[in-house]
C-alpha cells in the first residue's frame, strides 16, 4: 500500500515494550497511550511543577503542564538478545482545584495522561494526535451500529466485500447529507456541532413522513407544514440537485 514508514496509534493495552521493540525493529513510529500502572499521579505531577516549561491557565482554577521526558526500555530480539533504547514519553498533566462552574474541590483533582513515541513532533502535536483517536473510534461505532454492520451476513468473502462497499457509499452520502444541515436553523441542533451521527441524519431526514402525489408527469412531495425538518430537507435537496445539474 505504501512505501512510506506506518504510524501506529495504539491504546494503553498495548503499553509493552515488547510491542515497542517490535515497531522500532521494523522501522514504524508509534504513539502508544502510556499505562500508568502503579505509577503515582502524585510523581508526575511533582516532576511536572518542578521541571516543566509550558505551564498553561485555560481558566481560573485549571493549570495544564505539557511536556516530555526519556525513559530507558528494554526488550528481547528474535535471537534472545536484550536491547535498551531511550524513548521519549510526553506527558500531559491537568491540575483542577476548581470545576468549570468555579466551585472549589476539597483536594485539588489530578489528571496525567503519558505517550510513548518516537516521533519528533512537538508535545501538543503528539497529544493532539492521541486525541484524535477517539473521532476514528466514533466512526467505526457508526459504521457498526447505525449502518447495522455489527457482523457482516454471509459467510463468504466475496459477499461480505459487496455488503461493505454498498455500506461504504450508504455511509459516506448520509456524511455528506448530515454535513450539509449543518448551520441551517436546525431545529434541534446546539451551535457548536461539528457533525451528524448517522442515526441523526436517518431519523431526521430519511424516515420523514411525506404524501407522494403523481401528476402531469411529475412527483410532488408534500412534507406538511408542521413538519419542522422541512426547510433543511428542501435545502439540503436543492444543495444536491443543483449541484449535479
């Protein structure tokens, strides 16, 4: 598929450095959620407040330290030989002593989350990269449970290929028609949505109760004046047809 080096992007179950020794063996990068284990939050965050630079406020009561350190791994080769490698951890540790509506906690609540990688991206890049992590996740749930994939029907290659690719096409055009309701005096949507989930879009603006009339060689569909999707269904309609004029 490519001849380009593979970024791995694994959760904290896959926190061994077996696993690590077998990416840097072969050539990957790798950012792998760091499992904290019986490491103490408390040692984090005393190293943080003592040897961190980029020491943030998002709001009052809320401090953020974002930065990185080495760490020595060992792991065995296919000969049974031992290697040690230094690779770098990021870390990224929150200190509430507030809540986000400014009520003060009886003990200030510490958050740490560790990355092992061998990139040389900045400490933010590599948490924002994490992070992203869970939009991927939220697709395969979509793909899974509103396209109803869960487990493909037959038990022959070929036809669960076919199921996949006619789900692909499903799955990218209800994208498409839940990305273009966006901003459109939806009835129900908050300000700040970024996307549909499928389900949305399929309750919303599929499974719309209509009355089909046939006349003079036309469809016409009335969807009712009480209906309060109809200005986005007629709106995202003219978007498409008009576009493919």
């Amino acid at each position: 598929m490519t001849d380009e080096k593979l970024l791995f992007r694994l959760e904290s179950g896959n926190d061994e450095s077996e696993n690590m020794g077998i990416l840097l063996e072969a050539g990957c990068y790798f950012n792998i959620k760091h499992n904290l284990r019986h490491e103490g939050k408390e040692s984090w965050f005393s190293m943080a407040k003592e040897h961190c630079e980029n020491v943030t406020t998002p709001r009052d009561g809320k401090t953020v330290y974002i930065g990185s350190d080495w760490r020595t791994v060992s792991y065995k080769l296919e000969d049974g030989t031992e290697k040690e490698v230094s690779i770098r951890i990021v870390y990224e540790i929150i200190e509430r002593i507030t809540n986000k509506y400014g009520q003060f906690l009886m003990e200030p609540d510490i958050e740490v989350n560790t990355f092992w990688t061998n990139l040389d991206w900045n400490d933010q890049d590599i948490i924002n990269n994490y992070h992203a992590h869970g939009e991927c996740e939220q697709y395969h749930s979509e793909l899974k449970t509103d396209v109803n994939l869960e487990r493909l029907p037959s038990g022959k290659f070929d036809t669960n290929e076919l199921v996949l690719e006619l789900a692909i096409l499903a799955f990218n055009i209800l994208r498409m028609i839940g990305q273009e309701t966006l901003g459109r005096r939806n009835p129900r949507h908050k300000e700040n949505v970024k996307w549909c989930r499928r389900r949305t879009v399929i309750n919303n603006l599929i499974n719309m109760a209509c009355h089909v009339t046939r006349h003079a060689r036309q469809m016409v569909i009335g969807l009712g004046k009480s209906n309060v999707w109809q200005d986005v269904f007629q709106y995202v309609y003219g978007s498409f047809t008009y576009s493919t004029a």
